[in-house]
C-alpha cells in the first residue's frame, strides 16, 4: 500500500525561498485581489519538493504505463515531438505578428495541410478546429452553408448509426438539425436496408449522414462505399468522423470512400499525449464541393510575393467561408508536433503505425476472446470491443473488471461504450505497445475472469492497493470536491 499523503506540513517560521530585496518601487494590489484570510503554508523546500514529487508518482500517465482506452488511441509518443515544439521560435511567435515575421510557421502550417489532404484524400485543409468534436461542430456546419447555399433551406435531418462517437448526435443538435439513428446489423456495419429506407423517407430534408469508420466496434464497415453512394443518391453529403483514423493511415483514404468532409485528431493519431483536458486539434478536410466552406482563414502560397528560390505564406479566405470557429488559427503548438511526427515517420512509417495498431488489437482479442465473449466475429481494425459479463458469475460486471484491472497494474478501458453492447470493454491497444505489454494485460484479463467465478468480492471490492479505494462516480461528478481541507 502506498504511504499516506500527509497534507498539513505548514510550521510557523518554515520557508520555501527567500527572495531578494526588491529593486523597484512597492506599490498596493488593486483593490479586491489581495486576501487577508488566507493563510499560506509555511514549508521547508525539501518539503515542498517531495510533497509534489509524491503527488506526481501517484499519476499515472502514459510514461509509466499502459493505457489500453478504446477510442481515444492513447499512445505514446516521441518526445522529439515535444523538443521541436518547445524550440524558443515557436514558443515566443505571437497570432498578431506581421506575416513576414513569421513565415516559419507560416510553412509548417502550410505543409501540415498538405500533408493531411494527402493522408485523407481531400481537395483543402482547415486547421483551425480545436478539438475533435469542434472538428465535428465544423464539418456539419459546412454541411448545412453548402445547402443553404444553393438555397435548399429545408433540409434539416443528419444520419447517424449507433455505432457512432456520442459527440456525433451532439454535433447535430448544436447545428439546429435533427438525427435520425441507424441500427447496426449483424456484422456491425450499418443496416443498409435501414439506410435506404431513411434515405427514402427523408430524401427532400437530408443534409447528409455522419459515419465514424472503423466504428466504434472497432470494425472497418463492408459496406462503406455503398453508403456513401446512398446518401449521394438522395441528395446528402458524407462527413467522416476521422477519430479512428490510427487504423487507416496509409492504406485507405476517406475521400477516395465518398466523404466530403471529415475531422483529424491531431492529438491522437498524429502525436500529443491525448487526454488530462487538452490542448487538441481538430483539422478538418473537405472535398471539391465543400472546400470553399472551410473555416477562414487558411494557408496558402501567395504567387505575388514568391520567387523561384523562396515561396511567402499568406493567409486567406476560401470565398463561401463559414467564418472564424477559433480565436486566431488553432493550437498552433499541437500543429507543431503533428507536423514533426509525420515528418519523422514519412510514407512508410505512417502506414506501419496502421498496421502494428491493427495487429495489436487483433493479437489481444485472439488471446481473450474464449473468455470474453466478442459479440461481431470479425477481423478488428485499430480496437475491438468485448462483454465484460460471465454468464456463471452473474453479478460481476464491466465496471469491476476494470477496477480490478488497477490492481493488477494497467489502466482500465473504456467502459460501457458503445451502448449497443452489454457491458462493454472497449480495448484500443495501439500500436506503439510490446507484445510483452500486450501479454502481461490478456493475461490479467484471464486471472481477473477466473477471479470472478471463485472469490467475485475481491472484484466488487477493488480497486485494493490504489491511492484511494474505489469511488462512488455519479455522486463525485455531481459534488464536486475541488481542493483538500483538512479535518
């Protein structure tokens, strides 16, 4: 068990640092910043250190281990990646810098595009989206300005199968349209005789449909080109939700499937540790019909101030432009290291990365999948989802499973996600694990499922040697305790 962290280390008369006698005039904070109640802590500076040193150990993160969490793609990544985006030229540029001052940036912004146009398939880049449901909220509005603009005002309804990313029917809301769901069928692509006939239904009033593939099953659709074609057919578009794309890179291309629109997680496939609240990057890439609907301004080459030795980057405006979705031009930083993992990884590297996370994932679900039961027999691409439900240990469900999990070491996975599966554990390996790693997990998942069927208490009761034991989440979430007060 870890030590207890002691919180109360304040003494009277303890001190940290002493600063020097300032050289500049002292003058009164304004009025209402300063608190006279506020008791600082006294400490020693050893104290300190090793109070926040303590806390840090207790954080798990992906330098120190596994973190196998479906459908966020939680990878490492090369920490060249964070030494180029610290270097002192990107870190000190500011947004309102003349262009000629930062024609560095100006490059790396520019080849980013290029380079994402290419992975995807598409005709032009955005990178302004901040995030991938931001790239989400994006694409969709795009959707609706190309109709609009061609005054086709009463469409109103978005497709979506329930196999989708939660954010997707968000999206849809937030843009004043309506979705309509499409089921799944039995290999888990979607239902294409359920496309149809919403297709049908809703022929005069289709924006178009959103289509996360691979899915959230971690399953490359069959049918991916026929529905694409369907919804052409009655008049829709196809926006792509492109979080999955660690299992594409290199080996298919959305727009050459049909879409028109889709969103890249710069922080997940193209490097940034992905998760602890940010910063993310939502690009977005749009087809022929949709490029002129990308959010302004963007990137391009101006001919004018270009020579045959030097090109000059300027910013422009695609001419139907749904305007600005961010303040500035995006997370330029997350842009950086996106640039340098593609850059570093080249053609090659970039189509390994699908490969290994696709092997990955397959390697775990043949080691477990006796056990667990994996409710679409298929090959998986990137993730597979599995039942974490033993028929002869009725009580034990998903959430102990991954409680459990923590004792054992590793990080749970995504639970109970998609709801189209009971009790789902949603595994996304990735492709930079060990088949040591990979090994080590399968095998805690095949003790903890035998645990379940002879002592399952040790299961309801983990997680049993974690900083603090398990939580109750809904009453967390819902009162929140934001610092430590002392008894």
């Amino acid at each position: 068990m870890p030590e207890p962290l002691i919180f109360e280390i304040s003494r009277p008369g303890r001190c940290a640092v002493a600063l020097p006698e300032p050289d500049v005039r002292l003058s009164d904070l304004p009025g209402g910043l300063g608190r006279d109640d506020l008791p600082l802590p006294e400490v020693r500076e050893v104290d300190l250190t090793r109070h926040y040193t303590h806390l840090s150990q207790m954080n798990y993160g992906v330098d120190t281990g596994f973190y196998p969490l479906g459908s966020c793609t939680m990878k490492y990544n090369p920490k060249i990646n964070e030494e180029v985006a610290r270097l002192s030229g990107f870190v000190h540029l500011h947004p309102y810098q003349d262009e000629e001052t930062v024609q560095g940036a100006l490059f790396l912004m520019y080849y980013l595009q290029e380079f994402l146009k290419e992975i995807g398939g598409f005709a032009a880049v955005s990178l302004q989206p901040a995030a991938g449901a931001h790239g989400e909220l994006t694409g969709v509005l795009m959707m609706r300005a190309y109709h609009l603009d061609r005054g086709d005002a009463k469409r109103d309804v978005i497709l979506v199968p329930d196999s989708a990313h939660g954010t997707n029917p968000a999206s849809t809301t937030m843009c004043g349209l309506h979705v309509v769901e499409i089921p799944s069928d039995a290999r888990g692509n979607v239902d294409l005789a359920a496309l149809e006939a919403a297709c049908e239904e809703h022929s005069d009033r289709l924006v178009g449909m959103m289509l996360t593939n691979p899915n959230t099953l971690g399953l490359f659709d069959e049918h991916v080109e026929e529905v694409t074609g369907l919804v052409h057919e009655h008049g829709g578009l196809m926006y792509g939700d492109g979080a999955n794309m660690n299992a594409l890179l290199g080996i298919a291309r959305p727009g050459d499937l049909g879409f028109d629109v889709l969103h890249y997680n710069l922080h997940k496939t193209f490097s940034t540790p992905h998760g602890g609240g940010g910063p993310g990057s939502g690009p977005v890439g749009a087809s022929e019909r949709l490029a002129d609907f990308l959010p302004a301004p963007i990137v391009a080459v101006d001919s004018e101030r270009s020579d045959d030795e030097v090109e000059f980057y300027t910013f422009v405006n695609p001419p139907k432009s749904i305007g600005r979705v961010k303040a500035f031009y995006g997370h330029f930083g997350v842009m950086v290291k996106a640039y340098t993992y593609i850059r570093m990884l080249g053609p090659e590297g970039l189509r390994r990365v699908a490969e290994y996370a696709v092997l990955n994932a397959n390697y775990v679900m043949s080691q477990i999948k006796e056990i667990y039961r994996v409710p679409y027999e298929r090959t998986c691409m990137h993730e597979f989802v599995c039942e974490g439900h033993f028929p002869d240990a009725p009580d034990v469900r998903a959430l102990d499973i991954s409680k459990r999990l923590i004792d054992y070491g590793f990080h749970p996975p995504t639970n109970y996600f998609p709801l189209i599966v009971h009790e789902a554990l949603m595994i996304e390996p990735t492709e930079t694990e060990s088949k040591e790693t990979l090994d080590a997990f399968a095998n805690a998942l095949l003790r903890i499922a035998e645990e379940a069927r002879t002592d399952p208490t040790l299961l309801h009761e983990a997680p049993h040697n974690a900083p603090v034991r398990r939580l109750d989440e809904v009453w967390a979430a819902r009162n929140l305790i934001l610092r430590w007060k002392p008894e």
